[in-house]
C-alpha cells in the first residue's frame, strides 16, 4: 500500500452535484490492491485521522498540490486526432471534407498503431483515466487502440465503426474483405469476434458501435440490436441529434420511426450502457425515452460551440431525470484537455437553455467530467462492477496530481481564492494541461 499527502478533491455521492465536491486542504489518500491486484482506494480524509489508522503506509508528500479524481471522457474519436482544428462549414462538410478522408489511413495497421500511441499519450497528458473511444471500420483500428490501452492499463472501452452505406467506399465495412461474404454480414461478425476477443480483458470494454443511423442500414442496425441483446454487459454507442442536416437525412431514411432518437429504440438499442452523443434537438417525448430506456447522453460543448450545432439543454434533461456526462469529441472537439471541455460547458449552460441563463457551478461542471460521467457510463459500483471517477473507498485509485501554480496567472488567481467554487472555478477557466502535474493509474 502507498499513501499520498497533498488536498484532495472528491464527490459526496449522496448530494447534488452543484453542492457534491469534498475538499481535504490537508488530505490523506491510501491506496492498495482489492482481491484482484486492482490498486483502489483504501482510506481517503484529513491526513492525521487516517495517518492514524495506517500508520506504517510510506508517505509521498506533494506540498502545494490537489489531488482529483482521473478525468471520464464520454465520447471521442481517436482516428480525427489528425484533423483537430479543420475548418468546415457544419458537421457534414467536416465528416466529408477531413474526417472520412483522414479514417481511410487507418486500414494500415502501423498508422493505426502509431495514432492509437499519440492519442493515448494525450490523453492521459491531460488526466483523462477512462475514455468511451470511437474507432474506425477496420478492425486494425480497434485491435490498435485496445493493444495501446492495455499497455498503459487505461480503462478504455471501444468498438469497430459499423457504416455500410453513405460514405466512401473503402470507409464502409465491407473494405477490409474479399468482397464474398455480404458487407453487412461480415461487420457483425467482425464485431462479434472483438468483442470475444476484447471485453473485459484487464480494464477494457467494448462498445457496439453504429457511427450514426444515416450511414447504417436497417439490416446492420437490426443486428447491432441483436449483438446487443446477446451481450447485455457490452456498451452501446453512437451519435444523435446534433445538427438539423443530419435529424432531416435520418428522418428521410427511417420515415417509420417517431424521431431520430426513437429509431435506435426500434433497433433495441436503447438501453443501460448506451451512450448518444450530442443530444441537442431533442423534444420532450425524446427525452422521456431517454429516461425511460436509462440510456445517457455525451455533452460535447467544444464540438457543439465549433460547428455550429446547438445547446445541449441541461434544463430540460434534468427535468426528464436522464443521465449525462462531458466529453471532449475531439477532432470535432477542439481540446483534450478538460479543463477547456467544462469551460465550454459552462458557456453553453448560460445560452440555449429552457431556463435563461442557468450558471452551471463549479463543483456540478467538475462533477459531470468525473463521477457524473462513471455513473452515466454504468462505472460507479453499481451491481457491484467497478467504480471509477471519484475518490471513495472501493473506487479505482486512478486520479491526477494538479499544480495549481503551474502559470503565473494560475498562481496568481488561485492563490487569492476564497472559496471552494471560487478555487475549482479558477482552474476551470485559466487551466489546461499544464495544470496536471501526474495522472496515476490504479
């Protein structure tokens, strides 16, 4: 076992959000392995109580230093590292003009090694412990990014991108085969060999992956459901309702279903573990389905601000009772780093929103990119699975080392907080990924 020593940031799991965070200014975390050699968090508090209960755990002592829970980034694309920052006019003209082109390279799998290593590394660069990653069409693609993110012991969940109509060609399932079993066919089987060969090998997880319902038949979202409902622990994931282009094409191709949402419930793939990100132009009617069908949603203000798709309405979604969490969405998203992602959300919380100019707080905007986004994900302990996100007895010890002196402007500002908010929010608005010092995995 090994203990830590500096102020420590976790979350009350039993309050709101806006008012969750606990902060030990001079705090003790002690870590060490469960049953299964999984490095958890033993004890966490004010360093002389639990000093006093391990009194023979060595010490590391990080003076001036905030130790926070490793960052949960719900939705993002490691293939469009290399697109990041592209110009376009809206969501489609960026798929078309520089992501589709981009995600070709990723049939060579050295380039999707050599991606799968830089994206990783950036990554946790920036604190993010447990990412929901999209890869390409190629197997190659996935088999590279889980190698990578087992070699670091990253929690990372992933799958092979199903789309067999309304892209490239050599971008549809169908490119890595001879052509002599059907394309729809051979992407589910695809899939299902990854998933055999992937989930819950040491801290990973697979995500059955429908890129959105424009580029998926109705045959390969009907056997996305069944994979779906034959591995009910897998994870689901996809995109809906960020852009009106794409909510009229998927209306146009599915005329039978209520909404573009209600088109992934007709499929049976609407359930605990699916993840949509974006859901932005939703109606109440979509939003009771959310709830109804415990399925969560990856709020992605960096991509949503850049092209110009709308405001995620958190009004509304708390009224519903639906789960949430942050995301980055890079390349559509403009930053790895948190701090920029929640800062994002913090301006999105003030516009586009049913109730006018709601202030999202700086203990509720932390919460949504850390244990918010575990629970949205199904990662908080529940059903006695494991716990990441927070810094609570049980949890996995995955957490970062924080410097909040690592500009002058940083030190300047932080320095004269005089609150808890004041302190987190600081960090928030003047922080990038030179504020995490250390990211730890458990």
């Amino acid at each position: 076992m090994k203990a830590y020593r500096a102020s420590i940031l976790r979350f009350d799991t039993d309050r709101e959000p806006r008012h969750s965070a606990i902060f030990e200014k001079d705090g003790l975390l002690v870590v060490g392995p469960d049953f299964q050699g999984t490095q958890v968090v033993q004890a966490v508090g004010p360093y002389e109580d639990v000093k006093r209960k391990f009194p023979e755990v060595p010490v590391e002592h990080l003076p001036g230093r905030i130790i926070a829970p490793g960052f949960v980034d719900l939705h993002i694309h490691y293939p469009q590292t290399n697109v990041i920052g592209s110009p376009a006019e809206g969501l489609l003209p960026w798929l078309e003009n520089y992501t589709f082109p981009e995600e070709k390279r990723f049939a060579a799998a050295e380039y999707s090694q050599q991606a799968a290593a830089f994206f990783i590394a950036e990554m946790l660069r920036n604190g993010v412990t447990t990412a929901l990653a999209f890869a390409t069409s190629h197997p190659e693609s996935v088999n590279a990014l889980f190698n990578e993110a087992l070699r670091h012991r990253l929690r990372l969940i992933t799958g092979l991108c199903l789309m067999d109509r309304h892209a490239p060609a050599d971008l549809l399932n169908r490119a890595a085969h001879d052509c002599a079993r059907d394309a729809t066919e051979q992407s589910l089987l695809d899939s299902e060999v990854l998933i055999q060969k992937w989930h819950g090998k040491g801290r990973l997880g697979y995500a059955i992956t429908p890129r959105f319902a424009p580029t998926c038949s109705p045959a390969q979202l009907s056997g996305a459901g069944e994979l779906a409902a034959k591995y009910p622990d897998v994870w689901i994931q996809s995109h809906v309702a960020e852009n009106k282009d794409e909510i009229a094409w998927a209306r146009q191709l599915f005329p039978d279903s209520r909404s573009y949402l209600s088109t992934y419930a007709d499929f049976g793939l609407m359930r605990e573990r699916a993840m949509y990100a974006h859901c932005i132009h939703f109606d109440d009617e979509d939003r009771i389905l959310m709830a109804e069908t415990k399925t969560a949603a990856a709020v992605c203000p960096t991509s949503n601000l850049f092209l110009g798709s709308g405001f995620f309405d958190y009004v509304a979604a708390d009224r519903a009772g639906f789960s949430y969490g942050l995301a980055s969405d890079v390349g559509g998203g403009t930053s790895f780093s948190p701090f920029h992602t929640m800062l994002a959300a913090y301006y999105v919380g003030r516009e586009g929103q049913t109730k006018p100019g709601l202030s999202l707080s700086p203990q509720q905007l932390w919460w949504q990119h850390t244990a918010g986004a575990a629970s949205a994900l199904g990662l908080d302990g529940r059903k006695g699975g494991p716990a990441v996100g927070n810094l609570l007895p049980g949890y996995e010890a995955d957490f970062v080392v924080l410097n909040p002196q690592a500009t002058p402007l940083l030190a300047f500002r932080t320095g004269n907080s005089n609150s808890l908010d004041e302190l987190l929010f600081a960090m928030i608005v003047l922080g990038d990924d030179r504020l995490v010092e250390k990211t730890v995995i458990s």
